[in-house]
C-alpha cells in the first residue's frame, strides 16, 4: 500500500527502527546539520527533531539516507525490484490472440492507473495564508557555516513548459531572502531553467511555480529523477508507488501540487529578475560559489495544520543524497540499457558525486567499443554532466571499487586509451575552464584487440584451480589456521 503522505512514512522508519525522535531544542543553524552528518557517516537512523529552536514545526531529515531506507521509501526488498518492474513493462509487447490480449488487460490497467489524479481537496490546503505569511516562519536550515544564508534544500518545484503546457517537477534548492521571496536555484540544464527561458520567444515575462515541501517518498524522490523534458514527475511517481499521486490545484495560481504535500509555496518568477544566490556548502563537498539566479515571489503559503518540515543537508559524501543517487543509478540501468544493451553494470562510487566518476562494464563485442559507449553516455540526458567514464571489460565488477582500480589501471596505455571530449559540465562544476563548459575523460580500460592495433598477447588474471582450494581447505583446517 502506497504511503498516504510523509507521515505514513516516518511511521513506517520508526517501526523499522530506522527513525529517531529528538525531543529536545537543537538549531536548525548548524546544528542539525551536524546531527544529520554524523547520523548518516555511522549509517544512522532518519531524525525528526520535534524541537527545532525557535520553531513549533518539526523538522525531518535523513529520512532517504541509506539504502534501507531507500528501499522502505519504495517499499520494496531492494531498489532492483524497480528496475525489474521498469524492464517488465518495457517488455511488454502486443500479445497474440485473444487470450494473450485479456492477460495483458491487467497491465494495462495498471499503466493507467499511475497517471495523477486532481482532487477537489488536500491536506496541503488545510490552512491558507494570502496574506501576512513568512517564509522566516519556518525552520529553514542553515547548514553550513560558510553558507549565505537558510537554503530550503528538499523542495519540489513545479512548473509549466510555456510552450507545450507539459508539467515538470524538479528538486531545486532555494535560499530565503526574506518574509515573500527565494532564490530559484534552477541551474541551466534543467527543465525549471528551460521553462523560464522559454518565456522569452513567446513574450511573456512571468511564470508561476509552486513549491511543495514534505510528501509521500515516492513522489518527493521523482523530483531528482533524471527524466526527459515534458515527461511528467508525477506519472512516474505514480509508478513508483503504485497508485496515482492526487493533485489539487493552487489557490493562486495555475498549477497543481501533490494533495499530501506538508507545506506549499505558491508564487512566480519574473524573466530577468535575476539576484545572487549562495554560497552554498554543496553536494561536491566543497562550497558552490555565489551567482544570479532568478527571485521566486510567494503569493501564498497553504500548509496542513500542524506540519512537518522535511529538508535535507548535502556536503563531503557520502551524504543522503549519495544513497538517492545509488538507486537512480539502479532503476536507471534497464533504461540505460535499452540503447546500450552491451552495457552490463554501471557504478558511481560516492567520491565522484554521482557524474565525476562512472564506472562502466561492457560486453565488448567490435573495435572502438568503449569509446562508442563513452560518446553515447555523454549524449544522454543528465548523463551528459559525467567527468571521467572508465570503461572495464563485463568481467570486472564494477561495484568492486578495488577491482576497478586493479585492474584498470593494469589494462591502460594512458596515452593510447585516453580520450578527451568537450561539452556541458554541471553547474557545480568549479574546476572546469568556464561555468557550464569543460572537458570530460574517458579512459579505455577494456583488453585491447587486435583490431585496435594491440597484437601482444594479452594475459590472463591470476586464479587459483578450484581442486586445489578445496584440497587446501581440509590442510588449511588441520594446520590450524
Ligand atoms: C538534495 C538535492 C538537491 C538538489 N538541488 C539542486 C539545485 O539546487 N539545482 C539543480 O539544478 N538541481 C538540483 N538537484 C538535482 C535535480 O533535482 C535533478 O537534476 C533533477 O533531475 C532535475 O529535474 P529536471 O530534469 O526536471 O529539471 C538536487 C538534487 C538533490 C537530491
Ligand atoms: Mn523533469
């Protein structure tokens, strides 16, 4: 049964064990932040501070920050359950007969059902503010010293592609300016940013948004996933969790927001009011510098009656986010491998921050074959952002950082299997030559062919025969070891 909301969640951590209450004052200006650090370094629960300093509005952190958690927030055994449901569907093709055709009925059924519903009524509207509302009523952290100021860092931002009416939700953290603006850190590859520039061609000078704070895991995690332009968070949401994610309709403007959210915000952008944002102790682990990104205007708060504010910190991995990433990184596999079936696993070690390193195993079937997957990956989607791809034969797992790094670093001719591309890098990017462009690297740590001109014999890895292991386990045991 999918969770009705945020609340239903944290109940299902807490009796997983995987929540703890802290019933004293902590402050949500630094010091929550060191509590979620820790919490997650030692693989800790998911904290609900019931008294944030200042604030009767508790505050919930964490509540994505391992992988137990990530699969109670998918309510499945393992995140690969996911992927295994996508690669069912994506299976699914016109059945023979009429037979096939009525087993396939379910299916079909089930598609439909994932598409999100607008409800007439939402506990996010149980109180509404259009008037005399603060963004500084809430517990908004700061969370790193060197911080500009309190970044709401777990917001659901919805808006409407001006050209095609499509609705797109993404993760964008925003910094509290004052009692009614933001700022609307979208960065310059995502689908928020493309909406506000899109206004330009057509005339138009503002555009609402709508920002949702807390919901249902499964619709809070669609906000991060890497998904096409105009494909709707919501609907995939909605498969996530198996039942359609409701929707009400804003009070002050034209968008919709999931029903259970704990907080709205609802408000607007204006093309070209741009305000720097930041620092921000950011996901790399490093300070993002500040820079100008748009003002998000609030013309009203909704809320439930006694909310809960859900928020996350990010920093020197691994973080919450690390483990958010672990399991795009698995569900996204079965898709990844439509257009590359040769790829046998892919691995982002926390170190990397998701794009700076991806670790890639192939069934190498013709000359030129990694380089061919490392030029696709970087033309695909988010995937663009990856820095250093290295690319292993299937025989290497991936997930085995120490294996990688053997036996790559063994299989390269650096000068050889170096290759060098230009393009779009991450925003957060601070060593690249200019924001938003740098190169990337791919290394070739495949066997080399003959066919790429290697014609030396290429050896073999080092294994012990299995009779021996055996014969060696009977000696090992009576030599007393
Ligand atoms: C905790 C967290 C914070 C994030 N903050 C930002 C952000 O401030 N700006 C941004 O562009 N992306 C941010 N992201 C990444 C986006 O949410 C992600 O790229 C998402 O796929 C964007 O959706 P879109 O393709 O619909 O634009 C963040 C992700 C997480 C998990
Ligand atoms: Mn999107």
């Amino acid at each position: 049964m999918a969770y009705r909301d945020l609340r239903e969640f944290l109940r299902a951590l807490e009796q997983n064990q995987e929540l703890k209450r802290i019933p004293f004052e902590v402050d949500p200006v630094l010091e929550i932040t060191e509590f979620a650090d820790r919490a997650v370094k030692q693989g800790g629960p998911a904290l609900l501070f019931e008294r944030p300093r200042g604030y009767n509005i508790p505050v919930a952190i964490n509540t994505f920050a391992s992988m137990k958690k990530m699969q109670l927030a998918l309510e499945v055994d393992s995140v690969e359950e996911v992927a295994a449901r996508i690669v069912e569907f994506l299976e699914m093709q016109v059945p023979q007969g009429i037979i096939g055709k009525l087993k396939m009925l379910p299916k079909v059924v089930e598609v439909g059902a994932f598409f999100p519903k607008v409800v007439s009524r939402g506990a996010c509207q149980e109180v509404v503010k259009t008037g005399g509302f603060s963004l500084l009523d809430y517990p908004v952290l700061q969370c790193w010293p060197e911080d500009a100021g309190r970044f709401i860092t777990l917001p659901l931002v919805f808006s409407r592609n001006p050209d095609t009416g499509k609705r797109n939700c993404g993760m964008y953290r925003m910094q509290v300016f004052d009692e009614r603006t933001a700022g609307m850190h979208w960065q310059t590859h995502k689908q928020g940013a493309e909406h506000y520039r899109r206004m330009g061609p057509l005339g138009k000078r503002r555009m609402d948004v709508a920002v949702a704070i807390g919901a249902d895991p499964a619709t809070m995690y669609s906000a991060i996933l890497p998904l096409p332009p105009d494909l709707d968070e919501m609907m995939i949401a909605g498969f996530l969790r198996q039942t359609p994610v409701e929707m009400v309709k804003c009070q002050t403007c034209d968008l919709e927001v999931p029903a259970n959210a704990e907080i709205v915000l609802e408000g607007y952008v204006e093309l070209g009011e741009l305000r720097t944002e930041g620092p921000f102790g950011d996901h790399t682990g490093f300070y993002s510098l500040a820079d100008e990104y748009p003002v998000f205007h609030v013309t009203a708060i909704t809320q439930r009656k006694e909310p809960i504010y859900a928020t996350t910190i990010v920093g020197p991995p691994p973080m919450e986010d690390y483990f958010m990433g672990k399991a795009i990184e698995r569900i996204f596999l079965p898709l990844m491998r439509l257009q590359l079936p040769e790829v046998r696993d892919i691995a982002m070690p926390p170190e990397g921050i998701f794009h700076n390193l991806i670790l890639v195993a192939i069934r190498k079937s013709y000359p030129g074959h990694a380089r061919k997957v490392m030029h696709s990956i970087w033309g695909t989607g988010q995937a663009m952002f990856s820095k250093v791809i290295v690319v292993v034969d299937e025989d290497v797992d991936v997930q085995n950082y120490r294996e990688v790094t053997w036996k790559a670093l063994n299989n390269i001719d650096p000068q050889r299997d170096i290759e060098f591309s230009m393009g779009p890098v991450d925003s957060l990017d601070h060593a690249s030559r200019l924001p938003n462009y740098g190169s990337k690297m791919g290394v070739d740590a495949t066997r080399k062919w003959p066919g790429e001109g290697f014609t030396r014999p290429w050896p073999g890895v080092i294994g012990m025969s299995e009779e021996v292991k055996r014969r060696v386990d009977g000696l090992w045991r009576k030599a007393g070891l």
